[in-house]
C-alpha cells in the first residue's frame, strides 16, 4: 500500500540537490554546501526551499526555491519580500527561482519581476520563473532529475499513457522513493482518466485525499467561490445580499470540490451526477456529500445518500 501523498517540496529538492540547483540556475559548476533549516516562518512552509550554493565565480550564494500549484497575483511582491528576508539575515547574494506546477486558472500574466515606485523611490526585484508545463518531460529521465518525476504527467508531452508508466517503472527501481506515487498517481489524474490511472498505479486513488496538493484545490474553490458570493452580495448594497451571497459562496466551492472529488475518484461517470447535486440547495447536504465521497465505494454508495 502506498504511503500518504504528503510530498513537500523540501524532500523533493532532497532526492538530488545538486542536479536541482544546478537545472533551476543553469549553472554547470554549481556546488551544494546544505538545504538550510531556518528559523524563518515563511522558510518552514512546505512551498519554500533554501539551499546554499558555491561557485568559483560567484562565491557562496543562497537559492531560494519557490514551488506553487498555480500562480498568484501577489507572487511578485512575495517573491521580492522572501529574497530580501534571505539576504538580511545571511547576508549572502539570493538567487529566487518561481517554480509553477500548474497553469493559472485564469488568463493571469506570469511575470518574473516585481517593481513599484512610490514617491520617485523604485522597488524591483527580479527572480527566475520556471513554468513546468513548458518543461520537456524527457528532461526528468535524461539527466536524471529524480526531484521532477512526479510532475511528468504535466510536463511537455509527459501526458501520454506510457511516460506515465515509465515514470512509475523510475520510482519503484528504487524502494526509498515508492513515497512518491500518491504525487505522480495526483498530476496524472490531470491528463488521464480516472480509471486508466488507477489500472496504472495498481492501487486506491482514495490515498490522494490525504494530499496537500488535493487538499489546497479543494480550498482554493471553496475560497473563490465564497468570494464571488460576497462580491455579488455587496454589490447589492444591503445586508441581506451579503449573507445571500456568501450563502451561495459556500454552495459554489462545495460544489466544486464535490466535482473534484468525483471526477478524482470515479472519473467521468462521476461528474455525471453533478447536475443531480446541483440542485441541492441545503449547504449541510453537500457537505455531508463531499465527505461520502472519501468513504464509499462505488457510485451506487454514493446514489444512496442522494
């Protein structure tokens, strides 16, 4: 049985540092001196890795490494905040590189620059962006880059069936990185049916429920639908739109973590008892639903709370 979809970025980076860094810089001659462990709140976030590095030219620097599921708007001001933090208090060059795992889910402009000028007083910081949807997925097995099998599925042209089991057959060569299937099993789900992936991985897909990566999603559209709700609501300028809107809020990000629930699990025969639970107006029912759908086993289970 496989262990909990619980990767963080840290024990990615870990698998082989130097390969990482030297792939994220592309700097050949690069040498890893530790992955520090920092007393920093933000440097304890399973998103953020510093590493320290030496070159003959550079001397010792540190690279910051940023993992994000998908873009956000407030990246750059992030970015430039985390680099600024790192240089104060080792008081040593940064190096920020902005790895994105996913598309955005809006038409957002990815940007590797923050700036602002208040005053005739500029502010700019420039950090490297990585975008792995545009990462050739043969990268990942030629070098090999161990820390980037998981994310073949959502690589270039890592998408297809048999890259998919090759990139499997690549973990399970070796019994310490078997950990890592639950996340090659959650990026493959993006790109292949349900039921394909689970013939591939042999197991449960339920696993990825315990997921940070499935976990944040779910959160993500539950936040933005409750945000489109109070927007609606405040717009109508009285308080009983408010608390209409942020009913509906809820409603809408339950409903699209239902959906993700059922198209991870069931695929999609699953999502076609959507427009069933769509007209489902109490918010405690679709709660009730969306925690079903972790336990049950089949679709007709899942009929029966309907």
């Amino acid at each position: 049985m496989p262990k909990s979809a619980d990767i963080g970025s840290k024990r990615l980076i870990s698998l082989a540092p130097q390969r990482w860094v030297q792939w994220v810089t592309q700097i050949p001659d690069v040498q890893i001196r530790e992955i520090i462990t920092s007393e920093f709140q933000w440097i304890s976030r399973e998103s953020d890795v510093l590493v320290s590095a030496y070159t003959p030219e550079d001397g010792e620097f540190l690279v910051l490494n940023e993992l994000q599921l998908r873009y956000k708007a407030q990246m750059p001001q992030r970015m430039r905040a985390y680099a600024a933090l790192a240089e104060e208090h080792y008081n040593k060059p940064t190096y920020p590189v902005l790895i994105n795992i996913l598309p955005p889910a809006t038409s957002l402009s990815i940007t590797n620059r923050y700036e602002s000028e208040f005053r005739g007083l500029i502010a700019r910081q420039d950090y490297h962006v990585i975008n792995l949807w545009e990462v050739e997925a043969e990268i990942a097995f030629q070098q090999p880059l161990t820390s980037l099998i998981p994310f073949v599925p959502i690589l270039k042209g890592g998408g297809e069936e048999l890259v998919v089991r090759q990139a499997l057959q690549f973990l399970r060569s070796d019994e310490k990185l078997n950990d890592l299937e639950p996340l090659l099993a959650f990026f493959a789900s993006f790109v292949l049916e349900i039921p394909l992936v689970q013939q591939i991985m042999r197991w449960d897909m339920a696993v990825l429920h315990e997921s940070p990566w499935y976990q944040q999603i779910l959160q993500q559209g539950m936040q933005q639908g409750m945000q489109q709700g109070i927007q609606q609501g405040m717009q109508q300028g009285i308080q009983q739109g408010i608390q209409q809107g942020m009913q509906q809020g809820l409603k809408q990000g339950l409903l699209s973590g239902i959906a993700l629930g059922l198209e991870l699990k069931f695929g999609a025969e699953g999502l076609e008892l959507m427009p069933e639970i769509r007209q489902i107006l109490d918010v405690a029912k679709l709660e009730a639903i969306q925690s079903a759908i972790k336990t049950v086993n089949s679709l007709d289970e899942l009929r029966q709370s309907l």
